[in-house]
C-alpha cells in the first residue's frame, strides 16, 4: 500500500517536472523538498534490493558475535572463579596445622566447619601447598590467580630456603602486570626478592631491594623497608644509621597504627607487629630510645573493675585486685 502511495507521488512530481521544464518554470521549493526526498527513497530502495544478500550475512555476523562473546564472557567468569577457589586451597593448605597424625580433627579439637587441613609435619604441609600454588599458575595461566599463585609458590620457597627460586619467583610476580597495577602486591614481591637477596648472602643487592621498598611510600610498606634496612646495617656495623632508620620507622608508623573497633568490639591496630618490631631492634641498640609504656588493661579486665567500682560506690565496699576474677 505504502510502496503504490510512493509510486503515484513519484509519477505526479515527474509529471509537474516534465511541465516545468517544457514550460521553463521552476518547481516551487516543497516540490523540491518532495522530489529529493522521492529520488532519495528509490535510490535507497534500489540499493537495499542490490545489496540485501549483504546486509543479511553482515546481520547474521552480528548476532554470531553477540552470542560467541555472551559465552566467552560466561566461560572467563567460571574459569575466574575455579581459578580463585583453587588459590583459597593453596593458602589453606600453607596455613595448615601441624598435628603430627594423618586423622582428620574431631569436632571436640576443633571448629567442625573450620576448612584448615592438617598435616603430619611442615614438610608435607609446605609440599602440599607447593603442588596447590604450582596447579593455579600452571591451569590458569596468566590471570589474576596465577600470579597471586605465583607470589604464594615465592613464600614457600623462601620458608624452605630455596632462595634461587623464590628470587626467580619474586622477580616473576614484580614484572607482572598485576604488581603494576596494585601497589601491595609490588611491595610483597620487593620484601621477598630483599630477604631471598639476604638468604644467598648478598647483603649490598638485598639493601638495594630493602631501599626501593622504603620508595614505595606506602604506609607500612615503607616503614618496613626502613626495618630490613637496619637489620642489615647492624650486620654491617653501622649501628648509627640503623638506628636512625628505626627511629624514624617508629615515629612514622606512630603517626599510621591509629586504633581502630571490629564489629565485635575488639580493637586492633594494623601495624602492631611491625611496631613492635621496630622497637625490639631499637630496645636492643639503645635501651634507652624506647620509654617502657605502663602495661594497658584489657577490655574484659576493664569492664570488671568498672563493675566493681560501681558496686562499691553502691554498697560503700573497697574493689577486689584486678586480677582477682
């Protein structure tokens, strides 16, 4: 119906041109408007019917693509999740126990849901999750979990002394991508290649690793660069700089370690070890750079002594010792 309104409009403008010309009168300007958008409608038509074979294999490869893309993205999001469910194994089995028997814990020694495997020496704990880390950096190539594998395999390596490969190891997941993109994981891989350096004996190279580490300005990261640094130098006898490292290492991680309240209650401070650390090495060069701080109750003994004070000021009794409970 529209294709027989278009062909009576077409034959009625080229009948009102074909007067115009023989009468040399121009069309008016919605002749004009009409006639181009007349020839425009055929030419489009014509070139629609030339090509239609065309546009439907080019709409055809659209939606092939569509689809092949819709299942690749599926497949990439089940290959990321194995991937990730197979590097939460490796690093249970490296925090595994050490039970010195192969029968699983009963629900009396432990969490019945708790996931942490145990083994029969730290030997076959450390093999175990050798073979786990090696299984995601082998299976899943290349992603995310591989070189987080990659990083765990390093660990391991290290706590068995095998210091060329974990350097080999460390020195892979520095020159990833994932290390350029997340600036933690470019600080682990730093500590590592700095302790596994110190492992074989050099100390210039792993000062070196221990300096570029401090650069990293990340809270925590620098400080503990800062640390290895001045374990080395008091091994090399320059106590007077290692003690100015510890110093400023101390007062820096002051200024980060602010406390902080689990939804539990409990408060943690994220950088304690490393601060107690810190001021260990600096007790044992100078006993007197760190005052001895009087000991901190705990919350439970806290809120013990408060109970007992008011009681007291109730009852008009004296408060039992602290520790009395």
């Amino acid at each position: 119906m529209a294709e027989d309104k278009n062909q009576t409009v077409k034959k009625q403008l080229l009948k009102k041109r074909e007067e115009a010309t023989r009468r040399k009168v121009p069309l008016a300007p919605s002749e004009m408007v009409d006639d181009a958008l007349a020839r425009g409608m055929a030419s489009g038509g014509r070139w629609l019917k030339e090509n239609f074979g065309a546009l439907q294999w080019v709409f055809i490869g659209l939606v092939v693509a569509g689809i092949a893309y819709a299942l690749y993205d599926r497949h990439a999001n089940k290959r990321t999740e194995a991937a990730s469910n197979e590097l939460i194994k490796a690093t249970l089995a490296e925090r595994g126990r050490i039970s010195g028997s192969s029968a699983p814990k009963s629900p009396e020694e432990g969490a019945p849901d708790d996931p942490t495997p145990s083994f029969k020496s730290a030997e076959e704990r450390a093999d175990t999750a050798l073979a786990s880390y090696r299984k995601v950096t082998s299976t899943y190539a290349g992603s995310g979990a591989a070189i987080l594998a990659r990083l765990g395999e390093a660990g391991v390596l290290l706590d068995k002394r095998n210091w060329d490969g974990a350097l080999a190891a460390y020195r892979d997941v520095k020159g990833s991508p994932l290390a350029k993109a997340d600036v933690t994981v470019r600080a682990a891989a730093l500590e590592g290649i700095g302790l596994a350096l110190e492992g074989k004996g050099d100390a210039d190279e792993a000062l070196k690793t221990f300096h570029e580490l401090e650069n990293t300005d990340i809270a925590g990261q620098k400080e503990l660069g800062m640390y290895h640094q001045a374990r080395i130098l008091i091994a090399k006898g320059d106590v007077d700089k290692a003690k100015d490292l510890l110093k400023t290492a101390r007062d820096r991680i002051k200024s980060h370690d602010t406390p902080s309240t689990t939804p539990g209650g409990r408060e943690t401070r994220p950088f304690s070890f490393l601060e107690s650390q810190i001021e260990d090495l600096l007790r044992r060069l100078d006993p007197g750079a760190v005052a001895d701080e009087p000991a901190k109750m705990s919350p439970e003994t806290m809120k013990r002594v408060q109970e007992q004070l008011k009681r007291m000021s109730e009852h008009g009794s004296a408060p039992a010792p602290a520790g009395s409970h």
